[in-house]
C-alpha cells in the first residue's frame, strides 16, 4: 500500500499543472532538457559533450543576469569556433538563445506588471520608449540583436509593450544567428593563440563574476526592499 501510495504521489507530482500553460511549459522543457543533456554527457562523444557544457553557458550569459555579463559571450563564441564548425556553434547557440529569451520575455514581462512597478510603468521616460518602440517593433529587435546597441532594453521594452513573443523571437532569430556565427568564424581565422583566446574568455568570465559579485554585496548593504513572491511571479 505505502509502494501504492507513493506511486500516486509522484504521478500526481508529474501531472499537476505548474502555472499557466505557458509557466507549466517552460518547467517542463526544463526538464526535458536537463534530462538530454544528462543523457549527452553520459553515452554520447567527448564532442557532444563540449557542446551542452557551451549550451549551458548560452543559457547563463543571456539570462536575466546578462545585464551584468557584457563582452563575455563573444570570447566564448571564438573559442568554441576553434573547436567545432562555426556553423554548428552558430546553430547550438541560436537554439539556447531562442529558449532563454522565452523565458526572459515571460518573466520579464511578469515582474514589470507587478503593483511594485507600477511607478516604473508609468514613468513619462519609459512610456516616450514604448512609444517610440511601438513604431517599429520588429526591426528594433532585429536591429539590437545583432548590434552594439543594448539588447537588454528590448527585454524590457517588448512586454510592457505586448508585442508577440513568436514576432519577438523571430527578429532575434534573424539578427542574433549572423552575430554568432561572424564571432564563432572569427575565432576560427583570427591568428590569436588558442591560449591567449581562452584566457580571454577566462577573464571576461571572472570580470563579469567580480562585477556581479560586488552588485549582489552592495544589494545586501542597502536598506531591505519588499520582494515579490513565488506566488506573485508564477501565476
């Protein structure tokens, strides 16, 4: 009975919607794609393993902390050019980035309609951005993915705006994919050692921790701040 018992309760775990469809969605290709990778290192080639460590790491750079990681992905691209095809790199890195801009666009379109940031919301800046967004939405995300210009504002921006996650994705499809494979064929041909290119790479890394490091302790300095909850983010 207690085998019985406990087998119900993990079916009914695996079963239960985690959200809305989108949220329940996004845990479980989560899973899917941890158990994957799981199955990559442990049966597949040496090579295929390389390959989800650097989808692991396109998923971190571009995540919500991107904001803190600049120039740390481009090294990266470079390094990995060197040790497959660019084109493959190129292709691995749009699909994680594809994922976590999903999940960027959800969670930050979640917490930027929270009552918190109401003020942020209505703030005469940041509606003159919408605006100007709203003109040209499309081409604005094609343009900052694949652009000097701040990626991380279009986060933001497409939202609060409502502009639909699959036009969204396709811009940054569009834009990102030449980007990654410019810098994944750069690596490739540019006469730089292999040494000096991965100590590159290790120190952007390490600038990109120390800053985030002294960010998160100058967080826990200030004065505490009224947090959303589980419950406020996943609807």
């Amino acid at each position: 009975m207690k085998d019985a018992s406990r087998g119900h309760r993990l079916r009914h775990a695996l079963v239960r919607p985690r959200g809305n469809f989108v949220w329940d969605g996004v845990v479980r290709g989560s899973a899917v794609l941890a158990l994957a990778g799981i199955g990559v290192l442990l049966y597949a080639s040496p090579g295929a393993a390389g390959l989800v460590g650097f989808t692991v790491v396109t998923i971190w750079v571009n995540g919500p902390l991107g904001i803190f990681l600049p120039a740390t992905y481009e090294p990266i691209l470079m390094l990995f050019g060197r040790l497959y095809p660019p084109l493959l790199v190129a292709a691995v890195g749009i699909l994680g980035t594809l994922y976590i801009e999903f999940l960027n666009y959800h969670l930050y379109g979640k917490i930027l309609h929270l009552r918190g940031f109401r003020a942020a919301r209505e703030n005469r800046v940041v509606a003159v951005t919408v605006r100007l967004f709203e003109r040209m939405p499309f081409f604005t995300v094609w343009l900052c993915s694949w652009s000097p210009l701040p990626y991380w504002a279009i986060r933001i921006v497409a939202p609060l705006a409502g502009y639909p996650v699959h036009r969204y994705l396709l811009a940054t499809l569009l834009g990102r994919f030449p980007r990654l494979w410019f810098f994944a064929a750069l690596g490739l041909y540019w006469s730089i050692s292999t040494k000096w290119l991965a100590a590159i790479t290790l120190g952007s890394v390490a600038v990109a921790a120390l800053i985030w490091w002294l960010k998160s302790r100058k967080g826990r300095t200030a004065p505490a701040a009224t947090l959303p909850t589980t419950g406020d983010l996943i609807p």
